[in-house]
C-alpha cells in the first residue's frame, strides 16, 4: 500500500490521547488478526530504556488478538549482564516469540559501539529470508543500522513498513558529540535517514518535538502518527506521599540525561545540606562512572541496577521522582521514566531544556515542576521548596496520574499502534476464536 499524504489519519490515533470506548469497541470488534514482525534492538528482559516499551508494544498488540514476531538481539542494555550467546535462538515471553540474534557488546567508545550495532544490522539481514512471512513490519530505531536490513526485507518482500521512532538520529549521535556534524559518515546516515522515511508506509514517532523534526526534513504529515509511548510498569495504585522521603531517578545513566552535572550541582547546593534532601540515582549506563566521580557526601547514593521489587520499594519511599537533559544537547528521546513516574502518581522534578517535549508533557499534565538545565542552581531550591509543600506534591503526583491514564496506558498504546497497522497492512484473516 502507497503512503499518499492525502490519506485521511483518525483524529484518535494522530492526538495520541486514550481512545474513546466507543473506538476501542469498534477496534475490538471490526479487527482482522495481523501477522506482525517487530523489529526491535532491545526487548526484555532488558530493565530500561527501549526494551520495556517494545515489550509493552508487543504484548500489547499479541493481547489484541495478533500474532507477533519479535527480532531482537541478545539482552546487554544497559549493561551486559545476561552474559553472552554466539548463535542466535528462539524463545517465548508472553505468547510471543522472540528472535535473539548474537552481537558483541560495547559502549564504552563511539567505535565499539558502532561496532555492537553493525553485527547486529549484518546478523538480521542474514536472519531475514529465513523469518516467516509478516503483515506488516515494525522497525525501531535504534538501533539505526538495523533500520537498512528492514527496509531490504520489507522491499523484497513487499511487505508494508511501519517505522518506529524512539531516537532521532543521527541527530542524537551529532548532539552528544559522538560524531561530528561535519563527517562523511553524518553525510551518509542522514541520506539513508531521508530514503528510509520515503520507504516507509507510515512512521509512529513518541512526541511533538519528533513529529517537527520528520516535518522539517520533508517528511509529508500524513505519513507520521504520534503515539506517546506507554508506562512500561505495571501499577496497582498511586504511590502515598510522604512529608519526606528521597529525590530519585531511574533507568539508563547516559551523556544526554546530564547527571553527572546534576549531580555536581546539587551535592554543591546550600539547599541540600540545609533541608537535608538525598538523591537515589538507579540504574546503570555509560555515563555512571563519570556521575559516581562527582558523589560527595552521603546524600547521594547509587545503588546500581535494581531488581523490580527493590526498584518499587524506592519508587514507593520517593518524594519526587527526578526526569533530567543536558541544555546543549538535542532532544532526541523522550525518558521512560516520565511516564512511569506519572504513572505512579509520584510528582516530578524536571531539569529540562526549554521547549522540550519533557517540560511541555510536564506542564500539560500539572505532574510536576519544570526548572531549565541551562541555570545552574535551580534544581536544588525547587527540590526543597516542593519538599516543603507534601500538599501541593500530592496534587501534583494525582495530576500526572490521570493524564498518565489518559495517555500513557498500555491499553491505550496497543489500541492505537493497532490502528496504524491496520491502515497499511494488507487484507489479514479474521482473528481466531479466543484471541481476540
């Protein structure tokens, strides 16, 4: 199916909002299954970043009655800690199966890690005539190299693609100085950016920000949808709020969160040691020795990658849940982190960019305070002025929890990435009695 910018895109689908009962219903009942390869760099067990939010994708659309082919590599984000497979193989999380395929792990310089993602790009292009036929194919990015494999399958086969931004690159690459803006290797990424966006059906992209930069590369509108990505944990209810408790942050530990900035900023703060405010930084990345260097005291403490209970026990002991971006770089992600935290109803401390898709989800959704990362000392006062305040942190941490369920659900995720895959597949069997 072409990709006309003239096709007509469902208002519930374009505004990323929770549909309504009555289009969840017509979705629920006029839906054919769907044969779906998703093709995913990362997947759980992966505990951060990625890998939760594809999964969510998955299962999401797996419990909607498709049947979903997941082509993954093997698990190593953000750190490898699932030790090492050399052939690929198959398993099944949740009624879906999915593809490992082999990679050699490396983050720690910029050739390593192109390194980790060309042999992940050449293992799924030789994996891809031997995978089984698909209604469409959803291609993540990143990884980005692994973007050209699924463009020569979807090709070959004349498979429909749905391209799935989580990064925009190579624009992340060029704003954490990875590459040069000025290399010919920037050149030719950003050639096969523009023919990938031009092969593909239909592009899901996770924020406003990302929609405006497709737009200004020429990307024609209707062929990109956004679809917030959904809180990947799974909440039995609002976290209580507390008349103290510790600042955390959660997830991957990069160059583009900042925190090692963040870090030497609050532990230098006078608010800090005069109201007694602790930072719990958890999770692991490339940039977390550089945050441990500037540790200072005992207010700060980082106890690495946490387990999912020992992560929900900080979540629920939480006073503010803390989302943070380098001013000098970019916007190429959204944190999943933000959805989580407003997904527990725990109010949230932004340290932002000014005009990013972070501040702007924050304010919309009166989840929070907002401070700008490019003045320095204003974390640590907004921290202790909303310590202050657990009266105003719970109406905020309830804010953010209805807009979390009015927008970042799982159910409503899958409802709308469903809507798009349906707009491009081809005609697909009805679903099978007991799946829907």
């Amino acid at each position: 199916m072409g990709s006309s910018a003239s096709l007509r895109i469902p208002q519930v689908r374009t505004l990323g909002a929770r549909p309504s009962p009555r289009a969840i219903l017509r979705s629920v009942t006029d839906r054919s299954q769907l044969r779906v390869q998703l093709w995913s760099y990362n997947y759980e067990p992966e505990p951060a970043g990625i890998g939760p939010v594809s999964a969510a994708g998955a299962k999401g659309l797996r419990e909607r009655g498709h049947q979903v082919d997941v082509v993954a590599a093997h698990p190593h984000y953000p750190a490898p800690a699932w030790g090492r497979r050399l052939r690929p193989y198959r398993e099944r999380r949740d009624g879906v199966h999915v593809y490992r395929l082999p990679i050699w792990v490396g983050r720690d310089t910029s050739v390593a890690r192109l390194r980790q993602e060309i042999l992940f790009a050449t293992t799924q292009a030789l994996a891809s005539p031997l995978l089984p036929a698909a209604d469409v194919i959803v291609a993540v990015s990143p990884s980005f190299p692994a973007l050209l494999p699924a463009v020569i399958s979807s090709t070959l086969r004349r498979t429909p693609l749905v391209l799935w931004i989580q990064d925009i690159l190579p624009d992340g690459a060029v704003s954490t100085g990875i590459i040069r803006e000025s290399s010919r290797a920037v050149g030719v990424a950003r050639a096969f950016e523009s023919a990938a966006y031009r092969r593909a059906d239909r592009i899901a992209v996770i924020s406003d920000t990302f929609r405006q930069n497709l737009l200004d590369k020429g990307v024609p509108p209707g062929k990109v949808a956004r679809i917030y990505n959904p809180a990947t944990r799974r909440v039995a209810g609002p976290v209580a709020i507390r008349s103290r408790g510790p600042l955390l942050t959660m997830g991957n530990i990069g160059h583009s969160q900042g925190i090692a900035e963040l870090v030497r900023e609050f532990e230098s703060a006078p608010e800090a040691a005069e109201e007694d405010l602790s930072f719990v930084i958890t999770g692991s990345g490339v940039a977390a020795e550089a945050v441990r260097a500037e540790i200072r005291s005992d207010r700060v403490s980082m106890p690495g990658l946490l387990p999912s209970e020992e992560l929900e026990h900080e979540l629920h002991r939480a006073a503010l849940g803390v989302v943070s971006q380098r001013a000098d770089v970019a916007e190429f992600n959204v944190p999943s982190k933000l959805m989580n935290f407003m997904a527990y109803g725990l109010p949230v401390l932004a340290r932002a960019r000014a005009g990013s898709e972070v501040e702007h989800l924050v304010e919309q959704s009166g989840g929070g305070w907002v401070v700008d990362a490019a003045r320095p000392g204003e974390f640590a006062r907004a921290a202790a002025d909303a310590l202050r305040d657990p009266r105003e942190r719970a109406k905020r941490g309830a804010a953010g929890r209805r807009f979390a369920e009015r927008h970042f659900s799982p159910e409503g995720h899958a409802a709308h990435l469903e809507q798009l895959l349906l707009e491009v597949a081809p005609s697909a069997a009805p679903p099978r009695e007991g799946t829907a």
